[in-house]
C-alpha cells in the first residue's frame, strides 16, 4: 500500500525551459545561445552548484568568468531564473489533496537560486512535508543517497513510496532502491497511474 508520494520538481510539478535563460544569457557575452548549454557542461560549475560544492555568490562569479558575462550578481539571479514557466503542470487542487491522505515530498535536482525562486512563485509547494533538495543533500538524482534521504523523510518502507519524475533515468534509479516509480508525461496519465494504484485524485 502506498503510504508517500515522493514528487520530481523541475517539467514535473513547475515548466521550465532552459532556451529562454540561454537566449537572454547571449545578450551580455560573446557566445551565441546555442553555444552555451555545452560550455557550461564543459565547466561543471553547474553539477558543483547542484550538489552544494559551492556556493551562489561563487557559483555565478565563476560563471560570469567562464563566459565573459557582463552582469551583476542580482542581474545574473534575475535570468538564471527566467528559465521557469507561468503554471504548473500539476494543479494545486491535486496537490493539496494528496497532501491530507499521504506523506508528499519533494525530490528535486536543483539550486539555492533556482529553489529559492520557485519556493516565492509557486506557493503550491507549501503543501510539501519535507522538501529533499539536491543542493542541500550534496547528491543529485540518480544517486541511490537523495532517494534514501527522501525515503527516511517520508517515515515508511522504500515500497511503500510512489516516485514521479518526467525523466525515465531518475525512475529507475528509483526503482532500483526499491519504490515504485512512474514517468510523469502528463496529468492525465498521472491520474490513470494513481488510480491503477488505488489513490483517489
């Protein structure tokens, strides 16, 4: 029986999408937006920020070097954040709901600019109990550690959680630490799969 619902943050409960950040990053450095996602994988300045190597301020002095980005840091905090989406794919109806009858945490890949931006936008995530961030766990999904941090926070047994996620490589990493998992592709197909599993929406 499914006593918590462990929910994926980023095209799983708020939109996001990197292309807006990138077009307006090309506006304040010498590289054109389709060049930037590789650069930035080329620093791993993004995976240290995700799993709190270091920290904000660092984070985007770093950056704004690598790419000759002209900008301060509120400026830098402004654009990295433009990348989430007005909306939420999930309604907070829905999440409220679930909230009554199951424990709900949050699982999320993610940073202090980015989770600090989200947490002011969309206040739907107050209906969370726990919120496991990667950033704060120091380990990113797959990673069995943020899925047993997520497990411990929701007080029950790995199969008695439900994971959502829209990417297939972060259900199965949770499924290989023993939840039942499902690939979020959209609210309708995510209410087909909480009732196959017996939860009301």
């Amino acid at each position: 029986m499914i006593r918590a619902i462990l929910f994926d943050l980023g095209n799983t409960i708020v939109p996001f999408d990197f292309r807006r950040g990138y077009l307006r990053m090309e506006k304040f450095c010498p590289w054109p937006a389709s060049e930037i996602p590789a650069r930035l994988k080329n620093t791993d300045l993004v995976r240290l920020f995700e799993t709190g190597a270091i920290e904000p301020r660092d984070f985007v002095h770093r950056l704004c070097a690598e790419l000759d980005l002209q900008m301060t840091y509120e400026e830098f905090c402004d654009l990295w954040t433009s990348i989430f989406l007005p909306g939420t794919l999930i309604p907070e109806s829905l999440i409220a709901s679930l909230a009554e009858r199951y424990r709900l945490v949050l699982v999320s890949n993610t940073n202090a600019i980015h989770f600090e931006r989200i947490e002011s936008a969309y206040p739907l995530l107050r209906h969370f109990h726990h919120h496991v961030v990667s950033y704060k766990v120091g380990a990113t999904k797959p990673s069995p550690a943020i899925y047993r941090e997520a497990i411990a926070l929701a007080g029950c047994a790995a199969g008695e959680c439900l994971f959502v996620d829209d990417l297939e490589v972060c259900v199965e990493g949770a499924r290989r630490d023993g939840m039942d998992a499902v690939r979020f592709e959209s609210l309708n197909q995510l209410e087909r799969e909480l009732h196959a599993r017996g939860i009301d929406c």
